[in-house]
C-alpha cells in the first residue's frame, strides 16, 4: 500500500520539487495551490500525512492545521508544518500540529520527519 501525503503551499514551484523529492522516496503525492478545497480532499483521498506550509495568502497553514484537529474524522492524521517563522515551533504547538519543519530544510530531512509519523 503506498503512503499518500498531501501537501499544501502556495508556492507552486517548492510545490513542485516537494512533491519530485517524495515521489523518489516512495510516497503516493497530491498537491494543493491553496487550503480552500483541503477538507473536501482529506474527505476524498484519506492521506497518511498532511504538511503544510503556515504562510499562504487564503488561509493560514496554523487555521488548516486547526481544522483538520477539532474534525473527529481527520483529527489522527499526522500534521507538520513548515515555514521560515522563526515561531514555528510555538505556531504548531498553538494548533496542535503534530510536527514542523523550519525552512530552509534539507531535503532529507523532510522524508525522515515523515518516517515519524507514518507506519
């Protein structure tokens, strides 16, 4: 069974070379340009893992973030966030995200954050 993540950055470019980093480690991808059809999708495609980036024009990661915890039936899927806030890791607190990456990360990094949470 292949482990789908589902990213979510307003930047379609970093959209693009996230989404290229995870295909090479194995991971199922589907990406959004914005947060505004996100539930819909979580609905829809059940991910494993939600990352989101906190800053993005409609609607912040943290308020994404927010949602998918206080729904009964998305709440157990994983969430990290990433940003260059230097307050990330107190933002993905304050949302109950359940991990974050501080931009610019390495590559690497983001595979092994999503090995934490996945089985």
């Amino acid at each position: 069974m292949e482990k789908y993540v589902l990213l979510i950055d307003d930047d379609k470019d970093f959209l693009t070379l996230l989404e290229i980093k995870l295909l090479r480690d194995g991971f199922k991808v589907k990406s959004l340009l914005n947060g505004t059809n996100f539930i819909d999708t979580i609905a829809a495609q059940k991910p494993a893992i939600v990352l989101i980036d906190v800053n993005m024009p409609l609607i912040a990661g943290n308020a994404l973030c927010k949602v998918i915890k206080q729904n009964e039936s998305t709440r157990d899927i994983p969430v990290i966030l990433f940003s260059g806030n230097e307050n990330i890791e107190k933002i993905s607190a304050a949302c109950g995200a359940d991990g974050f990456i501080a931009k610019p990360f390495e590559p690497d990094s983001l595979a092994k954050e999503i090995g934490r949470y996945l089985p």
